[in-house]
C-alpha cells in the first residue's frame, strides 16, 4: 500500500472505459472523459478531504485505488474502490478493503465505517457484508445501498 503518483492516474483511467463506469466507481462529481491528470485533479478536488492509497507489489504498477474520508467525528467513508479488471476474483478486493481500513484508523479513532454500493454488484456486497457491513435502509435507495460497519471495538491511531 501506497500513496498514488502520476503514472498511477495512467493506470487507473484505463481501468474506467466510459461515463457509466466511472459515475458507478466514483459518483457525480467526476465528469468523465478525463486525461490522468484531470483525474488526479478531479479526485482531489471532489473530495478535499480524501486519503488516497495505491495497492501494488511494491513500487510496481497499480493493482487497486482507493479513498477515504471523515464524514463526521469518529466516522471514516470509505469510496472509491476499484480493482484492476485483470486482477479481479484474486481475493484483492477483500485485501484492498482491509488495508483501506487500516490506513484509515492509524491517524484516528474510528468508531464507525460506511460505504455506499450498487445493488446489482454482487462481488462488493459479498466483500462488505464479509467484512461486518450492514445495510442502513433509510439511507439507501432503489440502486444504492448505504452500509455501515461498526468494529467490535474502537479501532484506534497508532
């Protein structure tokens, strides 16, 4: 796991081929087509906030993205998680969630994690249910679902 740099934007913009993926993966506030920098741009910007990681082997290329962000005090939104289409069904979604977590609860406590999914992507739903998330029906809506996932215990910055 690592921070992004410029020739992971190439990478993960490759992986988004058209708007319909890219409103699914990131919501309404990228526009889609962008060149790598304008996502890098666009990412930064849409969410001041965001912690962005790179899971790789070693310094190699990308193989996962993700973000997080404190939407409130002791509450960290995980988004934008996507793995490199030729690396799918390897279990490297699953990993990418839990170091997403991990890096999201080294700076912070974190009593609380959300995500928002499509009903209709079985493969994430089963990694999130997985990982103790539950859906949060009056936050959620006929194609999203809102999941939250409450650690057994505070998990705490080290």
């Amino acid at each position: 796991m690592r921070a992004p740099v410029a020739a992971d934007y190439v990478t993960l913009a490759s992986w988004i081929p058209d708007a319909a993926s890219c409103l699914r993966w990131a919501g309404p506030k990228l526009s889609f087509p962008f060149t790598p920098a304008q996502l890098a741009e666009q990412l930064s910007s849409s969410a001041p906030n965001a912690h962005s990681i790179v899971m790789s082997l070693g310094h190699g290329e990308a193989l996962g993205f993700a973000q997080f962000w404190v939407r409130q005090a002791g509450t960290v939104h995980l988004g934008r998680i996507i793995v490199a289409p030729t690396a799918r069904g390897q279990g490297l979604g699953l990993a990418l969630c839990r170091l997403l977590m991990a890096e999201a609860s080294r700076s912070r406590p974190v009593q609380a994690f959300t995500l928002r999914v499509y009903r209709d992507n079985p493969a994430a739903l089963d990694i999130y249910t997985g990982l103790g998330f539950a859906v949060v029906p009056g936050l959620s809506d006929d194609k999203v679902l809102a999941m939250r996932m409450v650690p057994a215990a505070p998990l705490r910055g080290t």
